[in-house]
C-alpha cells in the first residue's frame, strides 16, 4: 500500500511464501548487505524477499528451501529448451575441455555465422553477448549507415538497459504525455535530457499517429526499432496492416527497420518477421538463441555492415563469438530450435492458452488470453491490451496475487508481474500443461474471492 501498509489481499499469500522460504530469507538478508536488492537484476527482486535457486533440470526448478517448481518462466524465455538439456550439456561439456575464450576467432564460427544469416534471412552478422550489446550495436549500425540521427521506438517496448533506447519504457502516465504523441520519458535517472530526446516515442498499434511523429524528423529518421512482438507489456500481437506499414513508412523515409527479437527470434522458425507480416533491415537476436548461454547476435541486409571495422564503426568484445556460446547455438540450431520443436511447443501452447481461459471463465474472474507461437500472458483486464496505455488499466495487484498462489502451490507460472509472459520449452509435455492448468484452477478460485483493485481502496 502506499503508506506501508500490507495489502490485506497479500497477507495469507506473503505469510505462506515466508514460510516455505526460511532459507531464501536468510541467503537475501546476507545479499542486499553487499548487493542493492541483493540481486544483480532489478527484476529478480521480489517483495518481502527474493527467492533464490538451488537447481533446475528439464522443467522443473528447486530453490534453496528444495521446494521444486513447475518453471514455465524459462528464464524470462532464454530456455526454449528447458533446463540442462542433454545435447547442451554433452556440447558444452566437449567444448570445456578444449577452452571457453581464445582471443581469437573460432574455426566453427565461420559455419555459425552462415546458419544465422541465413536462417533469418539476413546477409552479415556479427556476435555479442547480451541482448543490450546487440541493440545498442543495432542503433550504432543504423545511425552510421543512414548517417542520420534520430530513432523511433513504441511507447512500452524495453530494448535493453543503455542510454539511447532507455526511454519511453514502461512511462507512468504522469509523464508519459499524450497518447498519440508520448513524450521522450527517460525511464531511470542517469540519462543526459538530450539523449533522451533523440529517441522518438510513437504508439504501438498505431500507424497513423506513428506516421505523424516520424514525419515530424523526415529527414534525420535513421530507424525505427520495434519488438516484433511486443513482450515487455504482456503478450501483445500487431495489428495484421500494422508493421507492413511501418516497412512502407521505413522505405519512404530512407530508415532502416530494426527488429528486436532478443525474445522472439526463438519462439519462431525464422523469428517472427513471417508472423508480423514485414522484413526487418536489422534484426537482433538472443535469449534462446543459444538456449541460456550468453550469445546475441546483430544480424543486417546488404550493406549496412560494411563500415563495421578498425578506426571505423565500432564493435568489440572480448566475449563476442566465444567458443562455449556457440557450440550452444549449433546445440540449439540443430535440436532444440526445430520447426518440428517449435510446432509441438506451439501445439501445447495453444492448449495451455484454452485452458487460461475456460478456467478463468468457469472461476467468473475477468482476464484476457493473449498468446502465438510458444508464449502467452493472462491479463487482469476487461478489454484486450493492444499498447501501453492499454496496459496501464491492468489490475497489476491482482496479477500478483496470481503469481504468489502460484508460486506457493509449486508453480512458476510465467515471469514475474504482469508485463511478462510464459515459455513452453521443448522439454514440456502435455501432462506439464494439465498439472500448470489444475494449479490454475485452486488459484482462480482464490482470485474470484478477493476484492478487486478498486474495493480494497474503500475497505482500508
């Protein structure tokens, strides 16, 4: 509450999550003597008190108390193969033996390269190590093509936590300004006023008033950068006239379209540019592109790299192309991210997405279903969520209540809060599906006798 006060929702909630978890209490009461949160990772903290992990093996989870959880988080969508796979584990067992950084190039990389390029369809790449490596790249690469200056993101969307794209991002409405036109909000203290303003912020789902903002800079419009599926509000599916607008609007304005698929670019064959209906100039990848081992890759058309190098256009890292990183994406290439993979995690996925909403219906608790392809996300809302503004009607507590009767009933639903999603990985089975939706049941039960968001207010 805003006074300090506990939630009178949370209580019972909050009471048996402490008492599963004595020794996560006392793990994070050392933690955040050293370490702010005591994570390393503002979204890992969870109140009264983080949990933290013991192990993980197929899709299952044990944190350090040994309670074992039914994980459909899947490391915020890292693991399109589940924990420990065998063909990871037997490739980056081979690999340690002879060495994880060279210095040098490896003499597999060549082979890697060729696979991402053309996979996604993209004729250069170059490796890195997190997803806000290869954004950050990605707009560096765009600005020095195009040699212009601004770029254009969706109001909502998180491209990783660096100056140029930390704007915009999950804005209170305080700040955020009008809904057709968002202001240039920095999302955290830290980054230079006039920084910010050289990120554009446009509505998602809108391409009219998108239209209108770009034209306002017609002529120093380096990219737009968008998540191809937004999944940093939820789960949120373009309109189908959407992003081919946005390729049209890139093409009459001499931009490059950039797509983030640090989450996507897993969930589908080819990443989701074929579900979205538009070719990015620039995609980047990473999460599962590796099945959880740190590797991300910025990947262009014809061009657009061909100024990247010494006393040139920037990019290095001790880290970029590893060797132990990329013999997990030949793993994940050749046995994990399969369309036959894919199409089996789809399938389930589409059944769990039924079951979300027969239960909720069956339980009278008001949500929405968003889900494609091998993620989906459950909405505390009476109206479907199409962008940000949208999303700021969610009943976010009551996502939360959600989370926790989960959390302490074995389940990991999805990640954490109302703006993330589930993963079905390729070690989930139907009968993971059915025990995730029986879990479901008891707690929708729950959530249909609590007081919505607007009842506890009076009721304090």
């Amino acid at each position: 509450m805003g006074d300090g006060t506990l939630d009178p929702r949370f209580e019972a909630a909050f009471a048996e999550y402490q008492r599963r978890t004595p020794h996560s209490k006392e793990l994070w009461e050392r933690a955040h003597r050293w370490t702010p949160l005591g994570v390393h990772s503002n979204y890992r903290y969870l109140d009264p008190y983080p949990f933290y992990v013991h192990r993980a093996k197929g899709v299952h989870l044990w944190d350090a108390d040994e309670n074992d959880y039914l994980d459909f988080n899947m490391g915020f969508g890292s693991l399109q193969s589940g924990h420990a796979h065998p063909k990871l584990v037997e490739a980056m067992g081979r690999q340690l033996e002879d060495g994880t950084v060279y210095g040098y190039e490896w003499e597999r990389a060549p082979e890697v390269a060729e696979r991402i390029c053309e996979r996604y369809r993209m004729d250069k790449v170059r490796f890195s190590t997190t997803g806000l490596e290869a954004t950050h790249h990605a707009v560096r690469f765009a600005r020095a093509f195009t040699k212009k200056q601004y770029i254009l993101k969706f109001e909502g969307s998180y491209h990783g936590s660096h100056d140029s794209l930390l704007v915009g991002v999950k804005p209170r409405i305080q700040v955020a300004g009008e809904a057709r036109k968002p202001n240039s909000a920095p999302a955290t203290p830290g980054i230079l006023p006039e920084l910010s303003q050289r990120t554009l912020v446009a509505p998602f789902n809108d391409l009219e008033a998108t239209r209108e903002i770009a034209l306002e800079h017609k002529d120093d419009l380096a990219a737009v950068i968008a998540e191809a599926i937004p999944m940093n509000m939820g789960f949120i599916l373009p309109d189908e006239e959407f992003f081919p607008g946005i390729r049209e609007l890139c093409d009459d304005l001499d931009a490059l379209l950039i797509f983030d698929e640090i989450k996507t670019g897993a969930k589908y064959f080819h990443g989701a540019q074929d579900r979205v209906g538009a070719k990015p100039d620039i995609v980047t990848l990473g999460k599962s592109i590796a099945c959880g081992v740190p590797l991300s890759a910025i990947a262009a058309g014809p061009g657009i790299m061909d100024e990247v190098g010494p006393r040139k256009v920037a990019h290095a890292g001790t880290y970029n192309s590893n060797p132990l990183a990329l013999i997990a994406c030949i793993a994940s290439l050749d046995h994990i991210l399969t369309e036959e993979g894919l199409d089996r995690s789809a399938a389930l996925n589409a059944r769990l997405a039924k079951g979300y909403a027969e239960v909720f219906d069956d339980a009278g608790v008001t949500a929405h279903v968003s889900a494609d392809g091998v993620s989906g996300t459950v909405y505390f809302s009476d109206h479907p969520v199409r962008n940000w503004r949208d999303f700021l009607t969610v009943d976010g507590d009551r996502s939360m209540l959600y989370y926790y009767h989960c959390l302490n009933s074995g389940l990991i639903p999805s990640g954490t809060g109302p703006d993330e999603q589930w993963t079905i990985s390729v070690q989930h089975t139907e009968a993971d599906v059915d025990r995730h939706l029986e879990i479901l049941g008891s707690v929708a039960e729950r959530l249909a006798g609590a007081p919505q968001a607007g009842e506890i207010e009076e009721s304090v």
